[in-house]
C-alpha cells in the first residue's frame, strides 16, 4: 500500500520538515515585522512629544497644555493627556489612563470604547506626569494580516508539498512495484524475467540495470549447473544401460547361486542409479519451465481423488490405511501429469516412513484466491530442524537410510510446486508429518 511505503514515508517526512521550517520562519518574519512597527511607532511616540515637553520647560503647566493641544489637532495626531503627581486626571484623554512610566501598552477608553493603547509615560519633575500615545490596533491589524498572508502562503505551500510528495512517492513506488514483480515472478520460478530499465542515468535505472545483470549471471550460471546435470545424467545413463545388460547376460549364465545373487544384487544397484538420474533429469525438466506452456485448467480435487483411489490397494499390501477427504472441485491452472506426480510422490513419502497400521489422510480445499493439497500422515512425524531440509535433494533421514529411494521425491514436489507458481510446505501433523502445497486459483 502506497501508504506504507517507504518512499510515501520519506516524501511525508520531507514535506513535514520543509513545513515546520517555513512555519518557523514565517513566526520569525512576523515577530521580526511586528517588533519593527512596535519600534517605529515608539520613535514616533518620543519625537512628537520633544515639543509639548519644551514647553514645560519654557513656560511649565501653561506652556505644556498649550503645545499640548497644537500637538493633538490635525489628522493622525497622537492623543495627549497630564496627570497630577497622585494620578489625578487634570487635561487630555489619556488622563484617566494608569500606565507606568516609559512605554506600554495598556487598556483604555476612548469615546467610550475599550481600546488598546501604546502610551509614553514621561514624569515632569515629580509634580506631572504626560502621556502620549495612539490606538494599538493598528500594529495589531497590521501583524494580523501578515499573519494571515503567510497562513495562506504556509497552506499553499502544505498542499503543493503533499500533491508532489504523493506524485513522487507514487512515481517511486511503481518502479519499486516493478522490482518486487519482477522478484516474485523470478522465485516462482520465471529465471527470464527482468526487471524495467527506463531510460537515465537515476538510482532506481541504476539499481535495475545491476539487478538485471546479476541475475542474467545467475542465470547463465544455473543454466550451466543444469546442463551439467544432464549432460552428466545421459552421459552415464547409456554405459549403465549397458552394464546393465552385461550383469543380466552375466546372472544367466552364472551357475553359482550365489555368485548369480551377487550379480542380481548389482543389477538393483544400477537400476536405484538409473532412476536417481531419471528423476534428476526429470527436476530439470520441469526447473526450467518448459512444460508451463501446455498448462490447461485442472480440478485439483478430481485428480487428488483419482491418486487416491490408484493407490489404496497398495496402501492396503503394506498395512497402512489410506483416505481420501473430499471437498468443493479447485481449479487451477496446470500440467495434470506434473500434478499427478507430485500427488503421487507425496502419497509414496508417507506410506514408505510410516510404521504399519498408520493412516494417510489426502484432502484439498479452496480458500481465497488459493487452493491447496493436504497430505498428512499420523506417524511418528518429522522434528522441525529436519523438516527445513526435506526438500534439499539427495537429503534423507537417518532413520530413511535404510529404506529404498534416493532423497528426490520432495525435491520433485518443491519443482513442481514453483512450476505452479505455488509453494510446498512441512509441518507438524499432531501426529505425524503433514505436506501441505498451495496454488494460485484460475479467476
């Protein structure tokens, strides 16, 4: 989910720093604007009251009211007021106001009207005190809109930085989308896919030109791993076929029972070789993905089924119980010969390494979007450390060494599964081992 991704992540944190710092900045701008009006205003308060202070000095109480009423007529005037040394109110319309000396802002009533008032408070020799100021509201107003042409510059640049943030992280994400397909479609076992390579010279073109290449060595490597395989297995499969006829021709003729015993004995030998490589060859049949052009659509239930019933009597032979759960037909698309030897491979590991009396339980079932094959067994069951390698080739338990096979038949499952675009799991059967492969549906 685009949410969750690593790129919507960083592109959220990226937006949220770059928006924290301009929030700051912006505080900084307002407070740095707000304290040069306040500083202007304050000059202004002291260099209009330098001529009303002079004449109190020139002609004391009379001198001062009187450049005090030319001070406050005219247009954009500051308003006046002079108090007794005990705060008594004696002229102007700030006289009423109780401020401290020096500059302040306080809360007064003009015309009648609560107002906010920045006044200059000035002592004249203990016996007045003057007050000049004017309506705090414009400095107020003024910071209120730069305030607000910087929220809305702020909310502008939020949204720009989110609509990109989104379109970048989506922009990544796809090209992430398009590495992990390409990931997933290469460990079902699609070893040709690659991964897109747009054009440029960016970290993402990169990273996907340097995954391509490791995997085509991957590739050409496990292609020379596979060929070695065959290559290896029919090479020696025609001089065992010929040794083989040699022991026969030998074993008939031989007159010793006993050396005629020894001889039969090397014929099971080259036999158990001749399937081992058979079913090596067979894996690296279907590991490069041949057969998954002649997939068709199969009912995994019916061909479970048809196992089933093939094999009960030779479950019976050896005592074992074998059953079969039926449920709802689970289409899938594949090759039913594949499936059918999987299903059989999977039936053969139960009956050959459990005791006599066990039962072996066969069942699929569909769930969303999946259906899957269930083969469990009630026997003494498998650790969870040797379950991890049950599908290694060649790999048996200590317990299996003296039973025939050759450590293949899982390996085959786990072939045939990833041909499938599915995937074979081990787990404990409480009791017993239980084999449990799950396939995409057919929509």
């Amino acid at each position: 989910m685009l949410g969750g991704s690593t790129s919507f992540r960083l592109a959220a944190l990226y937006t949220a720093g770059f928006s924290i710092a301009v929030a700051v900045l912006g505080l900084i701008a307002m407070l740095s604007t707000r304290g040069a009006l306040i500083q202007e205003f304050d000059s202004r308060l002291r260099a209009d009251q330098v001529p009303v202070i002079d004449g109190w000095n020139q002609s004391g109480l009379r001198g001062l009211l009187r450049e005090m009423g030319e001070a406050s007529a005219g247009p954009g005037a500051l308003m006046y007021g002079v108090q007794a040394e005990n705060g008594a109110p004696i002229q102007g319309p700030l006289a009423n106001l109780r401020a401290p000396n020096g500059v302040s802002t306080v809360l007064g009533t003009i015309d009648g009207k609560p107002e906010s008032l920045r006044v200059l408070t000035v002592d004249l020799g203990g016996r007045y005190r003057l007050l000049s100021g004017d309506k705090a509201g414009p400095i107020e107003a003024l910071s209120r809109k730069v305030l607000g042409g910087f929220g809305l510059a702020f909310a502008g640049l939020l949204v720009i930085g989110i609509v990109a943030g989104f379109a970048l992280s989506r922009a990544v994400q796809k090209r992430l989308d398009a590495i992990s397909d390409a990931a997933e479609a290469i460990i079902d076992g699609d070893l040709g896919r690659r991964i897109p390579v747009r054009r440029g010279d960016d970290d993402l073109s990169r990273l996907a030109a340097t995954i391509n290449r490791m995997l085509d060595r991957i590739g050409g490597l496990m292609d020379s791993l596979r060929q070695v395989t065959s290559d290896v297995a029919h090479d020696l499969r025609t001089p065992l076929n010929r040794l083989r006829q040699r022991l026969e021709r030998s074993a008939r003729q031989a007159e010793d029972p006993a050396h005629r015993a020894e001889i039969e004995g090397a014929l099971r030998d080259v036999d158990a070789i001749l399937v081992t490589f058979a079913a090596l060859l067979r894996i690296s049949e279907v590991e490069a993905g041949a057969r998954r052009a002649a997939f068709r659509p199969i009912d995994l239930q019916a061909l479970v089924r048809t196992v089933a019933e093939d094999f009960a009597p030779a479950a019976e032979d050896t005592d074992h119980r074998l059953e079969f759960q039926p449920g709802p037909p689970a289409w899938i698309e594949g090759d039913a010969e594949l499936l059918t030897q999987m299903t059989v491979n999977l039936v053969e590991n139960a009956l050959r390494h459990t005791p006599k009396g066990c039962t072996v339980r066969l069942s699929t079932s569909v769930e969303p979007g999946a259906a899957s094959l269930v083969v469990v067994d009630n026997g003494p069951g498998v650790t969870e450390a040797e379950r991890g390698r049950l599908f290694d080739r060649f790999y048996r338990l200590e317990r299996s060494r003296s039973t025939p096979g050759s450590g293949l038949g899982l390996a085959m499952v786990q072939a045939v599964a990833r041909l499938h675009r599915g995937e074979a799991r081990l787990s404990d059967g409480m009791p017993g081992l239980k084999a449990k492969v799950v396939f995409p549906v057919t929509s």
